[in-house]
C-alpha cells in the first residue's frame, strides 16, 4: 500500500514538473510571437528601428567608442547569414525591414537571420553608426587576381577614440592591424603598403569563413571606390596600387570588359587617384572631392 502511494506521489509530481514546463515553454513562444508581431508591424509601417537597435548595443556597456562599434560589427555578423539566394533577392536592398530583421534576430536568439550579402552588411553598419553619431564610409576593394570581377563591400569608419579611419568589416567580421604600430589599419594604408605589414583581428567567426578572411586580406587591398552617398548623382574617388591591379585586365563574367570600362560603368565614373606619398595626402584630396 506504501509503495503504491509513492508511486503515485512521484508520477504526480513528474506530471506537475512537465505541466510547468509545458505553461513556460507556451509563455515563452507567446512573447516571442508578440515581439515578432510587433516589429512586423514596424516594418510595414516603415518606421526606423536605429535607435532601438543602438540601445540594445548598449546594454552591453561598452566602455569606448573602439568596443561600440566593435559590437555593432558583431551585431550584424552575429544576426545574418551570409547568402546570395531568393531571400537576399528579396529584401536585401530594403534597409528598413533588413534592420528589422536584424534586431529580430538578436531578441529570438539567432532565430530568422536575414540572408544578407557583404553590400547590405556593410550598409546596415553604416545606418546604426550614423544613429549613434559616428561616421563612416563605405567602400568598395576590387581585386584582378580572378578570371571574374571580384569585387567586396565594407566599411571605414572614423573611431572618435583614435581620431583615425579604421577598417570594420561585417561581412567577415573582422578588422586590420599595423603590427609595427599595432594600430588599426585603413584602407588606403593596406593598398599603398606592404599588405606584409598587417594582419587580420577578428571576432567570432563560422570555421567555414576562416578562408573568405584570408581571401579577403591577400586578395582584395588592390583598389577601392569610396561612395560619398549612395546614388548616381554622387562622385565617387577610385584609389588602386598599381603594382597591384591592372586596369586593362579583362574578366570572363562581363563581357570581356576590361576593369576600368566595368569600374566606370559600375561606380558612377569616379575620379582616380594615384601616387600618394601619404595617407594624409589622400584624407585632404578626399575632402576636396566630397566638398
């Protein structure tokens, strides 16, 4: 008789433990459909979601500007999937419902990431930083060393703490180090150096991307278009090494066109700039263009 009551203690209280797991896992599926509800309607409803998305940044702590956009580099690497599929096609070029995704994504826990390419990537970390008062520039590296056009879209961003342009790519989730300095490299240093002289930092990455890094560090620092804004009436600057990237390499996936016929049909005819003697040189040169 003992051992039947306890039988049915212990089976009652199992069932007890599964129906209070049962009520949290419905709750928890409930908040989670009522925050995507919620946000779905911003969507449609257009309605700017940078200032949520910089808040949430936030509540991280970062201590300095440097770990700020750091984590809005992680916040976008972390929140997509690198993809050029049907989804892509689909969204990729609304801004507006891709951040959306976006922050979707960061509050389900990595569930529903956008599909998203290097250009979107690039230009969703563009749109938070510029929420939270910093600048960047986006920027396009181009590379000869493939029978395509092989071309790759990131970020520069001007870090408030260095007073200094500094690579951040969210496609790759990395940046660039001097490591005779150890200071954080810009794009024009990379092209007019010794590409010898810097090394990739990176954050968390898939172990299937480890290669597109190094891809992109000893492939892409040839030359590179700056966009003042991202539309046809702008002029963008063309900077290239030389010694690194043919303008008259033709490439199999455009016809045959040689780079720089591709480059001014590509990228609104931008001016080119060679020889520079310094970085500095090239920041002054740069201004008087966007000005």
């Amino acid at each position: 008789m003992r051992e039947l009551k306890s039988k049915r203690i212990l089976i009652f209280s199992i069932l007890v433990i599964l129906m209070i797991f049962v009520i949290f896992a419905v709750l928890m599926l409930i908040q989670n459909l009522l925050i995507e509800s919620n946000e779905k309607t911003k969507v449609e409803k257009f309605i700017p979601i940078e200032t949520e998305i910089v808040e949430l940044i936030n509540k991280s702590d970062p201590r300095t500007k440097t770990e700020f956009i750091d984590l809005v580099r992680e916040f976008i690497y972390g929140n997509s999937v690198k993809e050029f599929d049907s989804k892509h096609q689909e969204y990729a070029r609304n801004m507006t419902y891709v951040l959306h995704k976006l922050y979707l994504s960061d509050l389900s826990g990595g569930k529903s990431k956008p599909h998203l390419s290097c250009g979107p990537r690039a230009l969703a970390m563009k749109l938070i930083l510029e929420k939270a008062g910093i600048q960047s520039r986006l920027v396009h590296l181009f590379s000869d060393n493939f029978s395509f056009f092989g071309d790759h879209t990131l970020l520069e961003v001007f870090n408030p703490d260095t007073q200094k342009w500094e690579i951040q790519d969210p496609d790759s989730n990395a940046y660039f180090i001097d490591t005779r300095t150890k200071e954080r490299a810009s794009i024009a240093e990379m092209i007019f150096d010794d590409i010898a002289n810097f090394s990739l930092a990176s954050g968390r990455v898939e172990e299937t991307e480890k290669d597109w890094q190094e891809r992109v560090m000893t492939h892409y620092f040839e030359g590179a278009v700056y966009d003042f804004e991202i539309s046809q009436s702008s002029k963008s600057v063309f900077i290239y090494n030389p010694e690194r990237l043919s303008l008259d390499k033709k490439f199999l996936d455009e016809e045959e066109f040689a780079f720089l016929e591709i480059l001014k049909k590509k990228y609104y005819d931008p001016a080119i700039i060679l020889n520079l003697e310094s970085v500095s040189e090239f920041e002054s040169i740069f201004y008087n263009f966007q000005h």
